[in-house]
C-alpha cells in the first residue's frame, strides 16, 4: 500500500481476508469455505489515470497498471455464486476502502500494488500528482475569431402525465413516492426482461430501450419514462471485459425507431449481468462510465438484468450527482 499526494509506502495487506468480507457483504451471506478465483488480465485500465475514486475525493491507484482488469468467480460448494470481469482499481478500490479507513481515516489519495509469483513482471508505477491551480495556456491560438459555431437546441418539454395515466400499478390511494426518473413498463415487457427474452447464460448482452418521456404533473422537474420495447443491439463491441455500442448501432436504432413509426425516442440502454444480485453489486464502474458519456439526456435510464441460473432481477438506474442511482419502475397492464 502506498499513501497520501506523494504515495510514499505504507505496508503490505493480504488480499484473501479483504476480498472475503467484500464479497460477503455484497452478496449478503458468509462465504466459509468459499473459494475466490482471480485472473489476472494484461489489459489497461479504462480510466486513463488507472484509478478509482468515489464520493468525498477519496481516490486508490493502480500502481501495477500492466494487470489493469480482472476476472473474479466466487464459488461455494461447487456454485458458482458471483462471476464478472472488473478494472483492478474498482474492484479492490472498494474492497480495501473499509480496510484502509481503519489504518487511516483522514487519508484520501492511496495506491496499491498487486504482489505476488508473476506480479513483478509488472512494474510498479508512480503517477505524477496533479498539479493544482494551474491555468492552460493556448500557444499560437489563430487571431481570428469563430466564422462560426454550432449549438444544441434544448429539445422542447415533454408533455405532463401521472403514473396512473400511465397504467401504472401504484398501491395505495395517495400519490407515488417522488424520485427524479420513474419508469412505467406494460407487463408483457417485463416477462421479457425476466423470463421470456432469450438472453445467453454465457456471454453478457445488452441493447437500447425505446418509449415515450413524460414530465410528472405533481412535480414537473421529475421525468416519468413509459418503456415500449427493448431493441438488441447490433454492429457493437463485445468481450468479456465490456461492452461497447459504436456509431453504426446508433444509426441501426434510429432506422428501427423511424421504421416503428410510434413516436418513440431512445430513452436508454440495458445489459445483463451473468450472477445473482447482490446488496451493493449493480453496475460497474464500466457500466457507470459509458451510461454518463454516451447517454446525456437527465431521464435516460439503464436497465441491469442479473442471471443466475432459471432466476433473474431487473433493476433501472438513472443519472446522479457523479454517478448512478436506482431508479424505481411499475408495470402496467
């Protein structure tokens, strides 16, 4: 481990005990003899900087970014309870954060580095710190000014609706609870999401999600999201460490949505996750990044199905402060 602005050494952890109460705190159970398998993988982290950084400007560096992603599978008496690829950074940024507020609660820059047979052939790597209050300087900027620009045009205001005008199937007689994005799907959606869509049990998938946007009429600034159809995506990038739409998949969707003729817009995506839901495991860093840079609209969603065996979950989650947050989903007849 290494600390502070310079990363100056500051002794060894064993990886086994820390991985072990993160998985069991994510996957709510206790994980006696359980075994962790970790394979490492010769592949950059996504973030330039290889680091991970979460609210409060707590940040942990890879410093042996060579081994910039990993596979993990956790497996209990011959089950397989949890398998998913993940950056280095992410994953054991989340898992030493607990750890390392025990061994210094007010320190928020750290970095580690993986040791171990083979490690070394990686070698450790100092990031340089960033500079602060500095200003950026164009040299040889061109006299002349803009000939011109182009700018967006904010799209008009959706139009006002209530859940109930939606169909949803909100309990109760008073109104639903307010959240900033909700999301409304007819039912015969939601068996696709949850039994019928034939989703592969080996390798992760996803697509876009079409629908019509509504504002809230008890509280216009909220968006309600009545979900149509799931359209799988084509012309995409795909291994078992991401999963990349590209230029071409857009215009493929835009074609399908004009050949619907319904109206609808591209309100968000979706991808499935081949293990059983857990407490704190929704999406990944990854997953967080490519919603934030390739979908911008503050009402477009993701749609995360879990697959574990016969059994799967699905959950939304809409843009937040820096990141993700759930966003609660009705059916409607």
């Amino acid at each position: 481990m290494f600390r502070g602005a310079d990363l100056v050494p500051a002794g060894r952890v064993p990886l086994e005990p820390v991985l072990r109460r993160f998985f069991e705190s994510q996957l709510d159970q206790t994980l006696s003899g359980a075994r962790i398998q970790l394979l490492f993988l010769p592949e950059r982290e996504p973030s330039p900087s290889g680091s991970f950084e979460t609210t409060g400007e707590f940040s942990i560096a890879n410093l042996r970014p060579r081994y910039g992603h990993v596979q993990v599978r956790v497996k209990l008496d011959g089950e397989v309870l949890y398998q998913h690829p993940h950056p280095v950074s992410e994953l054991l940024g989340r898992a030493l954060r607990d750890t390392l507020a025990e061994l210094a609660p007010d320190e928020r820059r750290w970095g580690f580095g993986l040791h171990g047979p083979n490690f070394e052939r990686g070698p450790l790597v100092r990031p340089a710190p960033q500079m602060e209050h500095g200003v950026q300087i164009e040299v040889g900027a061109h006299p002349r000014g803009r000939v011109f620009q182009l700018e967006e045009l904010p799209p008009p205001d959706p139009p006002l609706r209530t859940l109930a005008e939606l169909g949803a199937d909100v309990p109760g007689d008073g109104p639903a609870p307010a959240a900033p994005v909700s999301v409304v799907l007819p039912q015969s959606l939601y068996e696709s999401f949850v039994a019928t869509h034939p989703f592969s049990s080996e390798v992760e998938e996803g697509g876009f999600l079409a629908g019509r946007v509504f504002r809230d009429i008890s509280g216009p600034e909220r968006h309600l999201i009545e979900l149509t159809a799931i359209i799988p995506a084509q012309r995409t990038g795909a291994s078992m460490l991401s999963f990349t739409f590209t230029g071409e998949s857009f215009l493929r969707v835009g074609e399908s949505l004009a050949a619907r003729r319904e109206g609808e817009q591209l309100v968000g995506w979706y991808h499935t996750h081949l293990f059983a839901p857990g407490g704190g495991l929704g999406l990944s860093s990854v997953d967080v990044r490519l919603h934030r840079t390739t979908f911008q609209r503050p009402w477009q969603v993701a749609a995360l199905v879990n697959i574990s065996g016969d059994r799967r979950v699905l959950r939304f989650y809409r843009r937040s402060d820096g990141g993700m947050a759930p966003a609660p989903y009705w059916t409607a007849p």
